[in-house]
C-alpha cells in the first residue's frame, strides 16, 4: 500500500510519512492494526531500515502509533476519525466578535495617516511625517552597532514595566534642561507612541462610560482610542486661542489637548486658557493630557512652558520621538505623578510588559552622545526655511486673499482655512491626479464644521513646496 516515487523531490521517508499519515487519517488502516515490522517493510520498498525507522519515530512522536514490545508497532487506540462528507465544503472557523469602533476607525485611522491611494506621488505635503535623511540614518546606524554591542545579557531579560531605565534616565535629563521639567525617572514610563499611551491611561486612570473632553478639530487617534475604552468623547471647539476651556463639561475626568501648537487648527493655547484649563483641573480633580508633540520646532523665541510644570500632580505629559525623529523607532514617554505612573506600569506590566530593548538602547546611546541635539538643531533649521518658504508661496499665489492661512511661528504644519462646509475634497482629488498630496481638515474633525487643507512641510524641499503650491492655487483659484 505504499510506494515511492524516485523522481519525486521529495525526501523519501517524508513520502512515506505522508502516505502513512494518510491512510491512518482516512480510516484505511484502522484503530489497533499492527503496522509492518521496519526491517520486512524496508526490503519490501527497497531502502534502508533506518529510513523506515525515521518514518516510525516521527509517527509516534505524533501520537499517530503506540508501540510495546508485544503487540509490536500498532495504529493509536485513541485516533478519532473526522469523516468528511464527498464535497463538502471547509469547516466555517469560530464567529467573530462585533467590533464596531474598531471597523469603524481603523480605515479613517489611514485614511488620516496616508490619505488617498495613488499610483504615483511626487510632493507629498505630509503633517505626520518628520524628516529624515541619509545623514540621520548613517548616525542612527552606527549608534544602533555601537550600542548593540555595548548591551549585556541581563538586558535582555524581561526588562522593567517602566521601560529601559538608561533611557529614561536620559529623557529625564533632556526633560530638565530643555523643558523645565524636573521629574525622577520612577515618574518617567516609556510606550510605543501616542495611541499605546493613550490606551493605557484609559485603561489605568479612567473607567467605562466616563467622561472625556477633546479638541474639535484636534488629534483623530486620540478621540478613537478613548471612544474604543467605551468613553464618553465630547468634542470642544478650537479658536484662534486654542481649547475654549469654558465648554469643557465639569464631569469631563479628562481633557485631551495640544497647547504649544495645536494639532490641525495649529493654534497656541493662550496663557488665560492655560491657566484656566489648570484651574479647571485642579478643582474638578481630573486629568489632562498633554501632547508635546512638535514643541521643539518653534522658530521665535524659546519652547512655551508646560502644564505639566504648572500642574504635575494633574498632567500627564506625552512625548514623542516620532516628530522629533522617525515614527518608525515606536518610542515614546509619559511624564505623570509618581502615583499615577506607578499605576500606568501596572497595567503596562500586564499588557505590554515593555518596549523593545534594542531601540531604546540605540535612542539612550543617540542622546548620550550628543547626536540627538545636533540633529533636533539641523532639522529646526531645514523646518525653518521650509516654513518661511511655504508661507510666501501661499501669499505670493493669492491663496492667502481667498482663504485663512494659520501664520504661528511654530511646528511643522501650516493650516489653509476654507469657509465652514466647503468641499475640501475636490482639490485633494484633483492634485493627487497631478502627483501632489494635500491633507483636508475634516478627517481631523468630529461635530466641526471647519474645513481646509493641513500642509505639512518637514518632507518636501523648498523647490518643491513652490511647485505644489503653485498647482494648490491652480485647482482652487480657477473656481
């Protein structure tokens, strides 16, 4: 019942395996039947014992034989066979669970992030996306062999809930002397990003159907994450003076804001905002979250003041390297209490247990040695004149007469107001059919009715951003 095909690629005892395994899955050999000794069935096909023997082996270890020294080599007792009907289609797996934040978000997620699919994209006006070029990642890549060698076996244990402690150790640092935040390095948890951050404080400090307050327009990850927390998202408006703090609901256990340079809208969080914003927190003892995410790219005068120096106890500071440096090192930190930290590791320790090893030891050697400094001066420096670059553009293509155009010296996105309700979307379908990428303002709204484009320049050169805009004015002004 068994043969072998010579010109088959196939090793022969695994042939003979598959043949075996066959015959017992088909019910053709039977529960109990004693199988043919290996030394007769290797003469029968004509190889060696010690290839029936493999065949053997590998059938017991399976479970699909049992063997004794008097009942010989026999087909397992306790093989229960599946009959399957002629035809008959594959068995359907278990029924999925109904999860309709994340159906409905995760494509809005992308459709943020990368905008609409095109074969070919020449500029790209990204707001999401740093720069990053081939001397950032020489540096990077001799960092990254430096401190892979440098690493010892115990680092690659299971490490701290809190995160590598070298790093945080220079985060701390770094927190201090360009920030003025003076925290210890148990108030310091390292995450992957923002959405992993954002998740665990849900989790951690906040609890189902709680109230949450969020900028309207403002960050999409962060209304969708809490709103899959099973949150009660409310949506505040945004002016030129950033949150308007009067509209937040005093049962809000959360607000959820960007003050040195608003995400979208790309206002600063005036200083009676920010101190009624503390206030508000201070008296209805809840949290705020503050994004820090591209304050470092302000091109007059130094970074604003944190909240989290005037309220730490309130704040929980998030910072991220994906602007700063690549979203592809997935690092970043949480800046809180002692207290809430500690509680934020907790479930960390649970869930994430850490973030990876190598990557945060590549980011400590890349602080330590200076690197990261030099490079947060160079890039400030390209932002700046793409900055400068991108807003005469606008003026000098009459853009600037017809729509608003947000002119804060900070970050490294501009936003091009339209009128409330305005189809944004036309002029993005038309210039993604010319090679050029812009991001409409609505994917960032929940109930705002503001619309625009949001034109990020950190990845496009200065020659470039004339050539896009000059087409951006093409599409809007013959209208």
């Amino acid at each position: 019942m068994l043969h072998i095909n010579r010109d088959d690629p196939k090793p022969i005892w695994q042939q003979l395996l598959d043949q075996v395994i066959s015959h017992i899955s088909n019910g053709n050999w039977p529960q109990g039947e004693q199988l043919i000794p290996s030394r007769e069935l290797a003469q029968q096909l004509g190889v060696s014992r010690s290839t029936v023997q493999l065949v053997y082996e590998e059938l017991l270890a399976r479970g699909y034989i049992v063997t004794s020294r008097r009942g010989g080599t026999r087909v397992t007792s306790c093989w229960n066979r599946a009959v399957a009907e002629p035809n008959q289609a594959e068995a359907e797996g278990p029924l999925l669970p109904s999860l309709p934040y994340i159906n409905s978000y995760a494509d809005q997620l992308k459709e943020w992030l990368k905008g609409e699919e095109a074969q070919e994209v020449r500029i790209d006006f990204s707001p999401h996306e740093p720069y990053v070029d081939t001397v950032f990642q020489k540096i990077w890549r001799q960092t990254f062999q430096r401190a892979s060698s440098q690493l010892s076996p115990a680092d690659w244990a299971y490490g701290d809930s809190y995160g590598f402690l070298p790093l945080r150790e220079q985060i701390k640092r770094y927190l201090s002397l360009e920030r003025g935040i003076h925290v210890q390095t148990d108030q310091i948890l390292l995450t992957s990003g923002a959405n992993h951050s954002i998740n665990l404080i849900a989790q951690a400090l906040l609890s189902a159907q709680d109230t949450v307050s969020v900028e309207d327009p403002g960050f999409p990850a962060a209304w969708m994450v809490m709103k899959y927390r099973h949150l009660h998202v409310v949506p505040i408006p945004v002016d030129e003076h950033g949150l308007v703090v009067d509209l937040i609901p005093p049962e809000s256990k959360l607000t959820f804001v960007t003050p040195s340079h608003q995400c979208a809208v790309g206002a600063v969080l005036s200083e009676p905002r920010r101190q009624q914003l503390v206030h508000m927190a201070m008296k209805n003892r809840s949290w705020i979250i503050e994004d820090d995410y591209d304050s470092e790219y302000r091109y007059r005068g130094d970074p604003l003041p944190t909240l989290f120096s005037q309220a730490p106890n309130h704040t929980l500071y998030m910072l991220s390297f994906s602007k700063m440096i690549a979203p592809g090192i997935r690092l970043s930190a949480l800046v809180g209490s002692q207290e809430a930290i500690a509680q934020l590791a907790q479930v960390q320790e649970l869930i994430y247990r850490h973030v990876p090893i190598m990557e945060a030891a590549t980011l400590t050697r890349f602080i330590e040695l200076g690197h990261f400094m030099r490079h947060m001066r160079r890039v400030r420096n390209v932002y700046r004149r793409r900055h400068e670059t991108l807003t005469k553009a606008i003026i000098d293509s009459g853009l600037a007469k017809r729509f608003t155009l947000s002119e804060v010296d900070t970050g490294s996105h501009i936003l091009l107001e339209a009128e409330p309700l305005f189809d944004e979307t036309i002029a993005v379908t038309q210039l993604l059919q010319r090679g050029i990428r812009v991001y409409p303002l609505g994917p960032y709204c929940m109930e705002s009715t503001r619309r625009g484009w949001v034109l990020g320049f950190a990845k496009v050169e200065e020659e470039l951003i004339e050539e896009g805009i000059a087409q951006l004015a093409d599409v809007l002004l013959r209208t």
